[in-house]
C-alpha cells in the first residue's frame, strides 16, 4: 500500500532528515507535520497509519528545538496529544503531556482556547482529574472566541468544552 516501514534504520535515517531542517524552512516541516497527523487521524482505524505516530513527534520536536513559539506553539499540542494518546501502562506520558498542554497555552497567551479543551480531555479525563477538567471547560465557555487568527477553532473549542462539561459528573 505504499506504506514505509518504521524499523530502526529508517527511524534514524528519518530523524536525520528532520534534524536537518533550519529556522527558515520551519514553516514547511510544520505543515508536514500537521499534514501527517491528520492523515493519521483521518486512517486511525488502520494501524500502519498509526505507526507513523513516531514521525510526526520527531518532526514537532525539530519545530520546539528551531523556534517553540511557531504557530504560538502549536507544535505543543501536538506533542501533547501525542504524550497522552496512550495510558501510562501502555507507554503513555500524561505529566509529559501536561507540560506540553500548558507550554502551548502559556506560549498562545491563551488566545488558543482549542489548548484548554485537548488538556482538559486528554490530560484532566485520563488523570481522572475531575476539578482541573471542569476548570478548564468553563474557563473556555466564558471566554470570548473572537481572537484575531483563533476565532473558527475558538468557537469549535466553546462546543467541545461544552459537550465535555455536559458529560463530567457521567466521566468522573
């Protein structure tokens, strides 16, 4: 199908590839980097496609590494994510995750409120952390979604942290 294996040559031969990339070209390994997740995403059923999970990370490490502010430092939630896809038994990392989750919050001055929502759900659920979850949410629901560059995913983020609030006290 077109897939590259991951095995260990590859890993490292890719993370050269990456590691090579210069603060002039950030913004193109950024946008394969997002490309690549939501390919992933969009395939999550398929586990070859979620093999490549490991690329993603080493390409979002190399934005952090060149410029942690990029994208109000959006290659943070990424990495976020990626740190609490998984539980602490199965490899995961949520105390890891957190940090990233509030690294991109503290970088987008808030204004990312799309941040709040994914460390709440992915971060606060997993920890089963019932008050920094509902903390987060509301945080979200009274805040004004206008921001200049956040207004479409701040009014996703008020939606999602809604329907998270709605089913709390069921979760926790």
């Amino acid at each position: 199908k077109g897939y590259v294996t991951f095995g260990k040559k590859n890993h490292d031969d890719f993370t050269k590839v990456i590691e090579g990339y210069t603060k002039t070209e950030i913004e193109s390994i950024y946008t394969l980097g997002v490309v690549w997740a939501s390919w992933i995403k969009a395939n999550q059923d398929d586990w070859n496609a979620v093999a490549e999970l490991p690329r993603v990370e080493i390409i979002m490490e190399q934005v952090v590494r060149l410029n942690p502010e990029y994208e109000d430092g959006g290659a943070f939630l990424y990495l976020g994510t990626l740190a609490t896809l998984l539980p602490p038994a199965l490899g995961g990392n949520p105390e890891k995750g957190r940090e990233f989750f509030e690294k991109a919050i503290e970088i987008s001055n808030g204004k990312n409120l799309y941040a709040k929502v994914l460390y709440a759900q992915r971060y606060a659920r997993v920890m089963f952390d019932k008050e920094l979850h509902d903390r987060l949410l509301k945080e979200v629901c009274e805040a004004d979604p206008k921001v200049e560059g956040y207004t479409l995913i701040n009014i996703i983020a008020k939606k999602e942290a809604k329907l998270l609030l709605e089913t709390s006290d069921d979760y926790f």
